[in-house]
C-alpha cells in the first residue's frame, strides 16, 4: 500500500510550509531516516525526513509550492504500485479532499492535530477546495446584510477562509475581539462601504434627468430681481391673511405666479417638444410641477390651472401637496403632466443654481435666495434686496430671445407685485 | 445546606416521597437485606420492612413489569437497575409498556414510575457494563428522562420524578455516588424537570454536558478561563423534555457551541442537540456546532484504552478553541 508523505508541522507555530528543494527524485529508494527534501517554515529552512522504507513514486508537490501541514508532499511504495486511489484523496493543491470514512471519531470537526498526527487522520479544515464560493458563518452571513456589507469585500480568518463573526465585527468597527485574543492575522481597517439598494424612486430619478440632460442641449438664462417691493408686499398681504386666518404666502407662491402670469404671456414657453409625433405641444392652461425635496429623493407634484388661482391660493395648494409629498401620500396623478417646473434651492442660501428640465417640459426656473446687495439708484450705491431667478431652456424648442422676453416678463411682474395680486 | 453524597442525596429523596406517601416502593436486585449494590438504599428496608423494600430475583424482564403493574393498578414504584446496562433485557417493559400504553389506552392507564440506575462508563468493566443509555430511552416519546450531575439536583429532581404521573428514565453514575456536594434542605425541596441549569456563565462558547461530561466541560471551561475566556457551562440535567429555550438563549449570546456526552457518537443525544441547535439558531452560529463524545467503537477493557474511549477535558478545551477560532 502507497504511503502518504505528509507536510509535517516542524514548529509549534508553523501553519505551512514550503518546499524548498528535493533532495531525492522519483525512482529513488528511501530508507527511513532518509532526507527527501527541504521545507522553509516560519521560521527556518529544515530537512524532511522519511519515516519508511520505499520507493519515491511520486513528487505531489514541486519546488516553491506552498502547503499546509497535512498537505501531500510525496508518495512512497513499492515499484509499479497504484498511487491513483492516495491521490483521489487529495485535492489538486495536495491536501485532503474528503474525510476519510469508517474512522472513529470523538471530536467533530477534528481538530487541527498539535502533535504529530497519524498520516491519514489530520483533516486541516484550512485546506479544503472552496469551489470558489465565498465562504462564511451563518452569522457573519446575517451580521454582513444586517449592515450592508458585500461578503466579497471581506476577508475570512476562519477555516478556508471561511468569513467569521470576528472578521465582520472588524469591518463594522464594533466591538473587538476578547482582550485576551491573539492578534488576528488580518488586520482590519475602519474603511467600510454601504451598499444601499436603489429605490424604485431614485431609479426614475436617475432615468428621467439623465434622459432630460442627454437629449435636451440646455441653456441657461439668469435675471437678478429686485425685490424690494415684493418683500413690503407680502408682509402686508401676509398681515391681512394672518387676521382673516388664511396661510401665508411664500416668496416661492409670488414666483410661481408670476411664471403662470409670464406662460400666459409667452405661450412659447409652455410647450413640450415631441420630435416622435413630428408636433411641438403647446398648453392653453399652465400645470406647474413645483420641485419637493422628499426624505430620500424628489418629487414635484403640480398646481393646476395655475394661471386661473390666486396667490393666496397657490400658496395653499403647494402647503398642502408639500406635506402629502414628504408624507409619501401623492398619487402619480398628482404628479403627472406638468407644462413647466419650478424649483427652489434659496432656504439653503444658494445664490443662483442651474436646474436639470423635468420633462415633458420645456424649461425650467431655478430660484435662488433672498439676499442683499449693494444696488445703484438714481447714480447713488444704497442697500437693495435681489433674488436670482436661472431658467433652464431645451433649445431644440425655445430659443433664447424666447426665453430672455418670458424672463422679463417674470422679472417685471415681481417688480411690480400689486400687478400679481391684480391676476386671478 | 447539607453536605451529602450522591447516593445520600438520592436515599434522601426517596426517604422523604416514602415518608410523605404509602404507595411508593423500592423494588431491584439487593435494594434490601444487602442495603444496595451501591449502598443507596442503606437503611431503607429497616425502616419501611419487607413490604415497601423488596429484594428481586436476577429479571430485569420481571421486575420491570412486575413495577408497570403495579403502577398501573395505583401504586407509585421506583425500580432500582443495578445498572442500566442490566435493563436491555427489560426493554419490551419499557419501550413498549411503560413508554405507550397511556396512549394507547387513551388515557385510561399512566405510570406513575421511576426507573433508576447508574448509567454510563464506570471504568474498567468492559464493553457490556460501560454503556450510556439516555439517547436509546429519549428517542422514544412517553418516557421521560432525567440524568443528573451533583447531589442536589439528585435530590431535587428524583422527587420530581417520584411524584410525576408519567414514567421516569432516571439516570445516575458509579462513579459519581461517593461524590460530596451541598445540597439544599428547603423542606420539600424539588427541581422541576425539564429545566436546564446554567452552571456558569460566560460568552465566548457554550458548552452542554450532563452526568459524567458536565464535569469534563466544567474543568475545559477553566482551562479556558486560563487562557482568557469565559465559556458557559449548561447542564440540561432533563434530557427529555429538553429545555431548548435555555440553550438556544446562550447559543444567541455566544455564537458557538460544543456539547459533551459520553455516549457513542451516531444517533446521540449529542446529535439531536446540535441537530436543534443549527435548525432553531442556524443564523446565530459564528462556527460548526462540535461534539466530544464517546469513540464510536464498544467500550475497550484496558485502562488505557477506556480512559482515551472516554471524552477527556482537554478534548473539550481543544474542541471549545476549535470552534472559537483561536487554533
């Protein structure tokens, strides 16, 4: 019967070792005692010694290869003996690849044996095949999804690899391992990635700006208004609802109507380009989507018919659409078949922004905030208040002298806000 | 509390159910003029007479029935097996008897008995006389069984078990019954079956033993201790009904788990826990639940040879480093 030469374990703390040189070729008779190669452990370069008589049959492992104690390094036996059924046993890589069966056992899994084990009874788990499955403990499993945590990205300091509790704790940066541990081979750091799924939201998101911003050649016109009359205006508007127990009026409702106001006007704005039915769409009714920043996204639920309301009743509607969207409560309906988009990004102290246009639309108004600024009147420098209102244009649609007249018209009817109080 | 030995304790609990009611007995081989095999009975036939004390014949077969009929006619027996590995010739009594007639009888009959006797390995007596019987009764729905480690729950639990309506597997150890451990002298004092023990706590592995291998997993756990963890030690002391709730809340705590049971390994009460344990805690588990068991061979004569069959402490302490990735 063939006899299996083992790796041996030639240092209490050597876990593989490398086979360095041969010091025999196959064909030769060994005599026990005999060095058949050298292996470089740990620690030092040392000689194996055959425990028995034979001829070498077969070199398992080569020179530079490393292996885990227990792992085939050679086969001894007689001349011309099978060797086929001693290398079944072992996996390509020279370890065990199957528990022997029949063999008694008390402990299970066997232990990595610390003294020298009988050839044939040391299963080293660390060297069975991973048939390239990413290996872990059920808990580490679970612990990795609870936290988002791709097992790929994590490195196993178990058995074969295997991702163990300790090695997701490590990537978590939670809890470490007992003090009294020894120190992990794997030295984790606190560098981590989420991964978070898109939500179906994000996708239509991602799909709709992104086909918005590919297709429609976008430009941009900004104007500075002045709103000085407009500030007057609201807090006298605001002090007459607050007696007749209306709600109040936003400097973002004045804005929105003045564009409903300004579409009107300039129909040619109020448009949507459909190159696919050969016809651009031109709206007699201004349905503006009002931009709504939502816990994990953005919607623009849309005021209807907004050139027949009032201020005060735009600024109602909006009130009432913006808690329904941050409650996640607007229907599709409520969100559908805008003619033009506003959105407004001033209550984070941004001065100006360029908007991406929500299609169908043909342009969309980005409204900066309130701020003030040194202004000229009548040839002196004395404090004024200005907003920055930025219209983004699809050109194949609007063109700029379009969009420059539409943005005058904003601009004058903000100026002039008793003019917009004026309209229904 | 009282210091007592094993075989004390359990005297002491049949003592006390004897005193408190007139239909229990002791009946086995040399309970009464030879004041037990092991000397648990010492003293029990000079004070309840021949009547309540009766020596049998060597038939286990006879006896064993002679008890489940008399239990089924009213009265409250506690059959003495000099060891249990003397009970095979029994079996029929108690596979078929004691463990299904009140089912088969729709409930027309139950037994009100115990069955008791050292079991397991007690050293150098060869392969017939070193067997563990308690995953062979466990696997049979109607007996109950209880294996006990220390004299307290000896006493606690056997009380039970005497007044328990159904039959009772109660397994004690030879080498066990000079064992000295406090014990409680709560008047009236018992242990409800089917309630594990936590001996120690800890969170780094858990360790199950019951009988002989709670001590191998107590000794393991100090070797742990040494090395800087805290292993918890749990004693089912009932193994069937088992109580999972306990296991399964320590196993949630230490993510690991090695159990210890001198039995052979197939089809052990090992198998069944680690079987419960991956099927009730499978997304708690950090590691394969591992076993230290008995060899898988009949017990060997030779002292050698028995003491290397048997699950050793450091078997455990090795298992227990196994599954806590420390080797």
């Amino acid at each position: 019967m063939p006899i299996a030469i083992d790796m041996p374990k030639m240092t209490d703390t050597m876990e593989e070792g490398v086979l360095v040189e041969w010091a025999v070729e196959e064909g030769d008779n060994i005599a026990a005692g005999d060095v058949i190669a050298q292996v470089e452990t740990d620690k030092a370069t040392m000689d194996v010694e055959a425990y028995d008589d034979g001829v070498l049959l077969k070199k398992v492992a080569q020179a530079g290869d490393s292996l885990p104690i227990g792992g085939l390094i050679a086969i001894l036996g007689n001349e011309g003996e099978d060797i086929s059924g001693l290398l079944a046993e072992h996996g390509t890589n020279g370890t065990v690849a199957a528990a022997p069966p029949e063999e008694p056992v008390s402990v299970e899994p066997k232990p990595i044996p610390v003294e020298t084990a009988p050839s044939g009874d040391a299963l080293p788990a660390a060297g069975l095949p991973t048939n390239g499955r990413t290996k872990a403990s059920p808990l580490a499993r679970k612990m990795a999804s609870d936290h988002g945590l791709p097992l790929v990205n994590l490195i196993g300091s178990g058995p074969g690899g295997r991702i163990i509790k300790r090695d997701v704790q490590a990537q978590i940066g939670r809890a470490p391992a007992p003090a009294a541990a020894p120190a992990p081979t794997y030295v984790p750091s606190d560098r981590s990635v989420d991964s978070v799924r898109i939500s179906q939201m994000r996708k239509v998101i991602a799909r709709r700006l992104a086909e918005s911003k590919y297709t429609s050649p976008h430009f941009y016109l900004t104007a500075d208004v002045d709103v000085a009359a407009l500030i007057t205006q609201r807090t006298m508007l605001n002090d007459y609802l607050a007696k007749s127990g209306g709600p109040k009026v936003s400097f973002n409702d004045f804005v929105t109507k003045a564009c409903a106001s300004a579409l009107v006007q300039h129909p040619d704005v109020n448009v949507t380009y459909a190159p696919d039915d050969g016809v651009i769409l031109r709206y007699n009714y201004v349905d503006i989507g009002v931009a709504v920043a939502i816990e994990d996204g953005l919607v623009t639920p849309v005021i209807r018919d907004a050139q027949q309301k009032t201020v005060a009743t735009i600024a109602q509607e909006i009130q009432a659409l913006a808690v329904r969207a941050r409650d996640k409560k607007l229907t599709p309906e409520e969100m559908e078949g805008s003619t033009f988009t506003t959105s407004n990004l001033g209550m984070f102290g941004i001065e100006s922004f360029t908007a991406i246009i929500n299609p169908p639309n043909a342009c969309i108004l980005a409204i900066g905030g309130i701020r003030d600024t040194p202004v000229v009147e009548n040839g002196a420098v004395v404090a004024g208040k200005r907003m920055k209102l930025t219209l983004s244009c699809d050109h194949r649609v609007v063109d700029g002298a379009v969009g420059a007249q539409f943005m005058a018209t904003v601009k004058e009817l903000l100026e002039s806000p008793l003019s917009l109080l004026l309209q229904t | 509390m009282a210091e007592l030995q094993l075989r004390e304790a359990i005297r002491a609990a049949m003592v006390e159910e004897m005193d408190r009611d007139e239909d229990i007995f002791l009946m086995g081989e040399e309970v009464a003029e030879y004041n037990g095999a092991y000397k648990v009975s010492e003293g029990m036939r000079d004070r309840y007479g021949d009547r309540r004390v009766i020596d049998t014949p060597i038939s286990e077969n006879g006896f064993a029935g002679l008890g489940l009929g008399a239990a089924m006619n009213g009265l409250r027996p506690i059959i003495e097996f000099m060891t249990w590995n003397f009970a095979f010739v029994a079996m029929d009594q108690l596979v078929n008897n004691a463990a299904k007639i009140r089912y088969m009888s729709g409930g027309q009959f139950s037994f009100p008995i115990v069955f008791r006797g050292p079991n397991g390995a007690a050293g150098q007596l060869a392969a017939t006389h070193n067997t563990s019987v308690e995953a062979l009764y466990s696997c049979f729905p109607g007996l109950k069984v209880i294996s006990i480690s220390n004299p307290d729950d000896a006493k606690g639990l056997l009380k039970s078990a005497i007044r328990d309506d159904d039959p009772v597997i109660f397994l004690e150890s030879e080498f066990m019954y000079g064992m000295r451990g406090e014990v409680s002298d709560a008047e009236d004092y018992t242990i409800p079956i089917g309630k594990a023990r936590i001996a120690k706590e800890g969170d780094a592995v858990t360790v199950i033993g019951h009988n002989k291998s709670y001590w191998r997993a107590m000794e393991a756990a100090e070797m742990l201790e040494a090395d800087g963890y805290a292993a918890e030690v749990i004693d089912p002391r009932t193994i069937r009904p088992f109580d999972w709730d306990t296991v399964i809340a320590s196993i949630r705590k230490t993510n690991r788990c090695v159990i210890v049971d001198e039995s052979n390994p197939f089809a052990s009460v090992a198998s069944e826990v680690a079987f419960q344990i991956q099927a009730r805690a499978f997304d708690d588990l950090d590691a394969p639940i591992s076993r230290v068991t008995a060899k898988d061979t009949p017990a060997p004569y030779a002292k050698n040879l028995i003491e290397y069959y048997l699950p050793s402490a450091e078997d455990v302490y090795r298992a227990c480093r196994e599954v806590m990735y420390l080797d």
